[in-house]
C-alpha cells in the first residue's frame, strides 16, 4: 500500500482546493426590515416582524431541499435561493416544516417577465399572496409597508425613505430583492398575477453579497 500520495493525486487535490477558493460564495449580507437596515447576522426575535419576515422568506423561495431517510442530500435551486436556505437554516428554521404548516394553493403560482414571481399559502384559514421580485418593480405595487408586525399605509416620506435605503444597498449588494405579501380570505375567479399582486404590504428589502 503507498504511504505517500501518488503525484497524480496531490496534483488534483490541488486543483480542487484551488477551484474551492475561487468559486464565489452568496451571502445574504443586509436586510431592511422594521423601518431599519441591518446586518442580516443581526436580525433576530428581538424585532417584532421575525417571524413574518422568515416565514415570508422561507415560502417565496424556490429551493427545493432533497432528502433520504429524512436526512438532506442536495439542494436543487440557483445560488441566491440556496444562500437564502442556507440564511434561514442559520436562524433555527426548517423550510420542509414551514411549507408542510404553509402549503401552498394549486394553480396559484405565476412568473412574469419581468422577474417577479408569485405564490399563494393557506395560512389559518386564510391565503396569504407572497411576491418576491426586483424592488423597483414590485414596490409599485404595494401600498403598505410592515412595520413592527403592523401593515402601515405607506405615504410619500415612507416611499422616499424605502428608497433612499434601496440606493445605498444596490452600491453595497450584488442583488437586492423585495419580499411583499397580501393576506386574503376570498379567491377571484380570474387566476392572473395582477389580480392578486396590488396593494400588498412590503415585508423586506433583501441585499445578497459574493465573499
């Protein structure tokens, strides 16, 4: 049995610690929430809309986590949406629990082209709207804002302040994304996106990060 490596060997160990340096990991750096921006390690169950903001975050990502015997073997979903699996991983929470809590409502999901995506859950006998998509695009369609666990009117001084901070985080962040969500007890007949994506309430700005 050889003692020491073949050279072949050390020379592909080299070359994957290599690559695993240089592949770019996504972080979920910054989030606006409550009114404020934070570091995304600093947002925890002191602030009173946590637990709005995760369960929101959890639902309207698209990640699917592929389990054995109850065990996770693979994530299938594109960078951002495993950085954010990976983010809420990190504060205590199980997507597969949330989404079997949260089921989702059949023929209920769009995609537009405009890159917001759309889904609907029944949450206490309720269907909650979640949308996530670029800021710009979906802020023009909400008209109310959560704040401390409260949907608040927005007003021009909210809509100006919301923005201010989207500026700073699009100089900081990769990728910045809203989160916005409408609560509803009646479903229209007419299954289309801007049915159901008007007058939501914005639950968070979300700023991603490559380290």
């Amino acid at each position: 049995m050889d003692i020491v490596p073949h050279r072949n060997s050390l020379i592909r160990s080299q070359r994957e610690d290599l690559a695993s340096k240089s592949t770019p990991v996504i972080r979920v750096n910054e989030v606006y929430l409550d009114g404020s921006l934070k570091e995304a390690s600093l947002i925890d169950e002191d602030q009173k809309s946590f637990g709005i903001f995760m369960h929101s975050l959890i639902l309207s990502n698209y990640a699917e986590v592929i389990q054995v015997n109850n065990q996770q073997i693979d994530v299938i979903g594109d960078d951002y949406e495993k950085a954010i699996l990976s983010y809420t991983e990190s504060k205590g929470f199980d997507k597969k629990l949330i989404e079997s809590i949260a089921p989702k409502v059949a023929g209920l999901s769009f995609e537009s082209e405009d890159n917001l995506k759309v889904s609907a859950h029944l949450i206490n006998e309720k269907v909650r709207i979640l949308s996530k998509g670029t800021p710009e695009k979906l802020l023009e369609r909400c008209s109310y804002i959560l704040m401390d666990s409260k949907f608040v009117k927005v007003t021009r001084k909210i809509f100006r302040e919301v923005n201010g901070v989207l500026g700073d985080m699009l100089k900081r962040c990769s990728n910045v994304y809203a989160i916005a969500l409408k609560d509803t007890s009646k479903l229209s007949g007419v299954l289309s996106m801007d049915t159901y994506v008007k007058e939501m309430t914005l639950v968070a700005l979300i700023g991603m990060g490559i380290m």
